[in-house]
C-alpha cells in the first residue's frame, strides 16, 4: 500500500466525523464502474441524499398533503416553514434566531437583497447611485444585480473583489460580493471587505451559496448588512431547493423589499387591500412556500445535529490539502494547474484544477466513477463535503485523476 | 331517500368523469368524524392529492437525487422541466406550445409579468406610466402591481373589472386582471376586457389562479398578452408547487424580464458575464428550478390524459348548480345568501356563502368532514373539482350545512 493509502486510512481512522457519513446516501453501484463505489466530489453542485429525507418527504405527501390536506398549513407548520428553517440554517452563518428566511430561488433573492440595499442605503444619502458587483462573481449574481441597478435608478459597476475598497465611495447605493467564487474556490475576506464598504456608508449583500455549509460566515459578528445563500450544495437540501435571505436584525424594519408578496404581510389572511410589512425576517417573504422542497430541506438539515461549522471547516481544510497533496504525488507537474489559493484564509470547499482538455477529462473521470463537473472553458471542479467524504476517497479521486490524465495528454482531447 | 338523494345518485351514475375520482387520494378516515367519508370542497385552496405523486416522488428523491445526483439535470430531464411541465398545462388554457414555462411563485410571476408588459407597452408608447389593477383581487396581486408600478415609474390605479373599458386609454401601460375572484367566484369576461384592453393599445395580464384547470381560458384565441397561474388547486400540483407564465409567443423576442436569472441566459452554462437572454418562453424563466416540486406537479398532471378542460367545465356547473339547489332546498330561507353569480358566464368553480357567523360555521362543517373554507369576515368558500367530486358529495355537503345552520343560529356564534 501506498504511503498516501496508509495516510488517508490513519486520517480517517482519526476524523471525528466520520459517524456523519452514514446519515448520506452514498457508494450506489450506478456511481462507479466494475463494482468501485464512486467518489462524488460534486457535493457543491448539488448535495448528496440525506438518509432521513425519503421517509420525510413520503409523509409530507401521503399524510400531510393526501390526508390532512390544507389542515397542515396551520396544524403541520407548513406556514411557519419559512421562518422555522432559518433560524436552523442561522447558526451555520453565525447568526442569531429571527434574521433569516428560506423560499424562492437565489436569484430572486439576490434581487430582493440588492434592491433592499440600494433602499436602505439612500435613507440615509438620496444621492447614492452606484451597485458594486463583484466582476468574477457566478453570472447570475451580475445579471440579477443589472436588473436591480436598471429598476433603481444606479449604474452598475463591476469591480474585481480587491479594487472594492478603493472603488467604494459616497456614490456607492450597494456592494454585491460572492463570498467563496463558485470557479476557482476563492475565499474572498469577508470582515475586511464589509468594513470596507461600511466605511463608505453603504451595505454589502454577500452571496453564501459556496460557503454556506463548508465553513464559519459570521454574518452577526462582522455586521454583514444583508446575505443570500442556496441550500443544494453543502447543505444537501435537493434539487432546486429554496434558497435563504439574511437580513441583519437591526435593518428589518427598514427593509423595503421589491417583492412584497401577501406572505409579508403583517396580517396575510386579513386581505387587505393595503400593504403593511410584517415585522421581523418575514418581510421576506413573498408567496406560498414550496412545501414539499422546504420540508425536504429541513430533514436534510439534521445531519447538522451535532456537529459544528468549525469541525466541519477544520476537516475540509485537511481534505483540500490532502487532495493537492496527492495529485502532487500522482499527476505529472505541468499536467493542471490549480486555480484554488493555497492559502487557508482564501480557499473555500473545492479545488479547481485547469487543464486544456478539462471536459474530455472530466466525462471520462465520470465513467469511472469519480464525479466532479466541468466549468467552461478548461477547469476541473471539485467539491468537498467533509460530513460525507473521507481521505481514502479523496486520495481514490486524485489516482483516478491521473490515470485518466495519463491516459490522455493534454491537446489529444477528441 | 330524499328526491335529491336519488337525483345525486342519477346524475352519478351519468358523469363520464367519474372513473377520475379512482386516480386521487380521497375518503381518509382523518376527514371527517364517525366512519362517514369527508368531502373535501377546498381544492381551490390546495388541491387533493393524484395517486401517481408519491411512488413518482419517491422515484425522484430516492432515484433520481440519491443514486444519479446531478445527472439528473441532463440525463434526468430536470433542466428542461419548466418547459415541459408548461407544455404540459398549454392546452388546458388554450395555448400552443411554447408559450408557458413553470417555476417560482405565482406573486414571482406576477411581478415578470406587469413589468414585462409595462416594457412592452412602452416599446409603442415611452410615455405610458398608468398600471391598472382589479380594486377587488386577489391582494397580492395588488401589492406585487403596485411595487411593479414604482419600480417602472408608473401610477397604480386600482379600478373595479367593469369599469376597466372606461379607464383604460393612451397612459395606460398594463392591466392585471383575475379571472375569476378568489372570494366570490366571479367569472370576469376575458375575451370583452382583453378587447377593451387592446382597444386602448396597452397589454393585459391575467391570473388564472381559480380557473386553471377548472374552465376553458382560450388565452391564444382571445390574444391575451401574459398570464399567471397556480398549480395547486385546480391542477393538484401540491402544497406551494411552482406557478406558471405565459407570454404569447409573437411577445417572447420583446419580453424584457425584470428577474434575468442564469437559467433565462441564451447559453446559461456559458457562464458569460453578459446576459443575453434565450429565445422564446426561456426567457421567464429565473433560478435553478424547483425539482421536487415540478416533478410532483408533473405527475399531478397525468389525470388531465383523456380529459378536457371543457368536459371539467360542464361538470362544474353541473355541480355548482346543483349545490345551490341543495342549498335552497335544506337551509332556511335568508339563512345564507350567495356571493357568486348565478350566471353560468359569471362563475368559476366555486360557492361562496355569506353568513354572519360563517367563521364559526367553518369550523363545525370541518369538525363534521365537509371540508371549504372561511375568507374574512363573513365567507363560507367552496370549490368544487369536477376530477374528484361526485354529485352525491355535494348533497351530502349541503345537508351537513343545513343541519350546522340549524345547530347555530345567526347571532350565537361563540
């Protein structure tokens, strides 16, 4: 055996984890070839099964919805879901009870966020006209962010994360910044950047899609004004499963949301033909929740129970160390390169590794049962989920790894 | 037997739906108290559940998400279901393909569609700055069309159906109308108030909430501009399950949304930093799609095979019809009176009753398994499903309302 075999086996041998992993659906033979379970390092793409989510979701439809029917609105907590399942994300953002919702897609509310920034920011300075975006950011936050700049009256001005504290100013209506980049696994520093914006007297909306889940946020602690984040990746939520909006305690009642659906509402079954906010992280709300992909959400969230972000940071930090360190062992230099900062402080969950023939490797990596995904036009994705993964996994994938990349030197991709 | 009794019994055993009944979930003991099988009269609150949603359901999550993980989204069909799943509703509304997509909430939708259609009546007319809204809707539309109004620097104007022909004119940039009114079941005539609406060179936006899947809506051959819907009650799709747009397709190629999600991108795994939006009805949609969900609503929809949208139509009134002559037969004379017209052209799929204790009233049908529900102040609502309500439950239902009114006189509601 190998001295990295030998390494990952005492690494997991130690990893106090390691009881997690059997509260996931995993090692389906349809993951691998001949037999090898696979390894899913897709984790950051769309989580894996918790083991406690079919039984839940089959009574949500059969009994909640077939027989209790619109009963469970009030008596199954069907319309406090919203609300009940933020406060059980908040502790993994480092926040308090009462400041986060979950409901629509992060697109929404990315829009719901950055609009209710340029709001809230002009209380203060009507004349604040300008959204930041981060101009490296997941595309959608950039499109999403035009719109709102469009419907408010700003220009929109994208800037590369460390030119923000010298592109922020009295102009600046709202800084939109992703806080792990969804392509290289940038961690970006989120206390100094808010500061940074705070300083200018404006807010900062931070997209935790990429972070949430993976390591420590400290929305409260640092003042982080208002956060999106989706709930499919490291929190294993599902397919399209609702994403969550954080507005900071302190801001709710000044909170002017774009889209001020009857859920908001102060009195939603009064009918009133006048608009009056609820108090509270219910101002974000909008309409009906998706019941059946909120309450999956919420059994997935259980494999929270016990187990800290920071336990979960420490050991996703030892898995992208041990994987560079074995594809070093492994894949001949020049082969890829990594595009992930080496650096704790700046790396997320994930390792991104380019190279030119990056979608013909990453099918064939797939075939063979080792699943990351591909991002246009030559990166290698991978993502870690410490409550499901482990070493031996991690030093299978970067063996796979070069195997494949042997089979196929770099310009031979059909 | 009462001579209502038996004329139940005769006009059952003529329904040529009947045999649909056999493809819901209904008749659990949990309805209704004593061994005596509930009637549910509030599937225009949340439909009843389709037999085929738990084991397609349980296929997605155990299957589909815990063995294929992000497969699915090609191999799968789960990228291309807000598509599908719209085609699928298409012909219930009188659309051809290619004109509906689902997702997001019905308040999302409504917001994509008065600003889309304000953008679109200025492409004619920059000057337009009027959005008029139905004063009797269902709230929400309200609130959502008066935050469209501000973000698109127009005027709310609030107006009653009848006098839409009278209000609109060259200011006015959108109208938001419902089909059907969600408290008394009034039917508004679409093809005269379209007319009117286009008469005056401006753009109409329907909601079908209450009568999708309940009547013939005939959006292509009436030239309806948008329209929303929900896919819970008369479509059965589940708790909150994603709502739907459609935009004409001669419309598609100037529809500029104000929410231009990834997913709406002409090449959204280009990841480019520039937003180009796809053609056609793509263009509504936003963030990744709801999965759960859409493909329990896809499943919902297979009762719909064998049916039209016009045979549901007879049936209702049929069975409307004959609640009401139930009605007039038990309950004394000025006990109740009726808020939905008794024009066949007027109603939608629904009873409402007005009575001044009908909170109270509410309470005690449910107690005694007759299922609608209570809309403030002095409500008694009833929708009727022609795929899973029979005529002897409608009989059933208004003698247990009888003997309640009997029980409580007007006046002593505790």
């Amino acid at each position: 055996m190998s001295e990295l075999r030998i390494r990952a086996k005492e690494l997991d041998g130690a990893d106090e984890l390691v009881a997690k992993r059997a509260e996931f659906v995993l090692d389906s033979a349809s993951d691998g070839a001949s037999g090898t379970a696979g390894v899913y390092l897709d984790g950051n793409s769309l989580g894996a099964l918790p083991a406690a989510v079919p039984a839940r979701v089959a009574d949500v439809v059969a009994r909640q919805w077939g027989e209790l029917r619109i009963r469970s609105w009030t008596e199954g907590g069907w319309w406090t879901a919203p609300e009940r399942i933020g406060d059980r994300i908040a502790p993994l953002v480092g926040a308090a009870a009462g400041q986060i919702v979950v409901g629509d897609s992060t697109s929404v509310n990315v829009f719901k966020a950055v609009v209710g920034a340029v709001r809230l920011a002009r209380l203060g300075d009507p004349a604040r006209d300008e959204v930041l975006v981060d101009a490296t950011t997941f595309p959608t936050d950039g499109y999403i962010a035009a719109s709102a700049a469009r419907m408010t009256g700003c220009t929109l001005r994208p800037v590369t994360p460390e030119d923000v504290p010298g592109a922020v100013g009295e102009r600046t209506a709202a800084v939109l910044l992703n806080h792990v980049d969804y392509r290289s696994g940038r961690l970006l520093d989120l206390p100094r950047l808010t500061a940074a914006v705070h300083a200018a007297g404006a807010p900062v909306v931070w997209d935790l899609c990429h972070s949430v889940g993976a390591l420590p946020v400290g929305l409260d602690e640092h003042g982080v004004d208002l956060a999106v984040g989706c709930t499919y990746k490291y929190l294993n939520g599902g397919p399209g499963s609702p994403a969550f909006l954080y507005v900071r305690a302190d801001l709710q009642d000044r909170f002017d949301s774009p889209l001020p659906g009857w859920n908001s509402h102060a009195e939603p079954f009064g009918m009133r033909p006048e608009y009056e906010p609820a108090p509270g992280a219910l101002r974000g709300r909008v309409g009906t929740p998706d019941i059946l992909s909120m309450l999956a959400l919420e059994a997935a969230l259980e494999v929270w129970d016990g187990v800290s972000v920071e336990q979960v940071r420490t050991k996703s930090l030892a898995l992208t160390d041990f994987f560079l360190e074995c594809v070093a062992a492994y894949v001949p230099d020049g082969r890829v390169t990594c595009l992930t900062p080496r650096a704790h402080g700046e790396r997320g969950s994930q390792i991104a590794l380019r190279c030119p023939d990056a979608g013909d490797v990453m099918r064939r990596l797939i075939a063979r049962g080792v699943v990351g995904d591909f991002r246009h036009p030559d990166v290698l994705r991978f993502g870690f989920t410490p409550l499901y993964l482990g070493f031996a996994d991690v030093e299978r994938a970067a063996r796979v790894l070069a195997e494949v990349l042997a089979e196929a030197p770099a310009g031979d991709a059909g």
